[in-house]
C-alpha cells in the first residue's frame, strides 16, 4: 500500500518546482493537486503526462487511480 506522502514525495522530486497536495485514506484511490511554472502553456493532457512521467511505473503496480488537477501558480488564484 502507498501513502499519500509517498505520492507527493515522487511528484516533487520529478517536478521540483512543484507545490503538491495529495489527498486520500483508502490507499487506493488518491486526489492530488500539483500546482507548477512547468505546467504554463501546456494544456492538460499534458500536464497530466509530466506528472504521470513523475511516477514512472507506480500507476502500474502500486496505485489503483489518482484524480489530478494540475495549474499554474497564477491559475491559482481563478
């Protein structure tokens, strides 16, 4: 079972600019908002892509789903 700590741990260290909040108790099924300069005119897809690239091989083998919503610090404050 993963922690939602571990999650937030590999986003950061794959998007090291990043602010990430990841919630979830189940140990299956987390939600996390990752807010990022890198993500600045990329549309969501691939947003989503560069986080999914920050977890490598942990979507297959150590977690069930993750919701995400990825923004910019200035789409923050919308």
């Amino acid at each position: 079972m993963i922690t939602k700590e571990e999650i937030a741990k590999i986003i950061q260290e794959g998007l090291p600019s990043s602010q990430v909040d990841v919630r979830g108790d189940d140990g299956h099924h987390f939600e996390a908002i990752v807010v990022s300069e890198e993500f600045a005119g990329k549309s969501r897809v691939k947003r989503h892509q560069m986080v999914y690239k920050a977890l490598g091989n942990l979507m297959e083998e150590r977690l069930h789903a993750l919701a995400l919503k990825t923004i910019t610090p200035e789409e923050m404050g919308n």
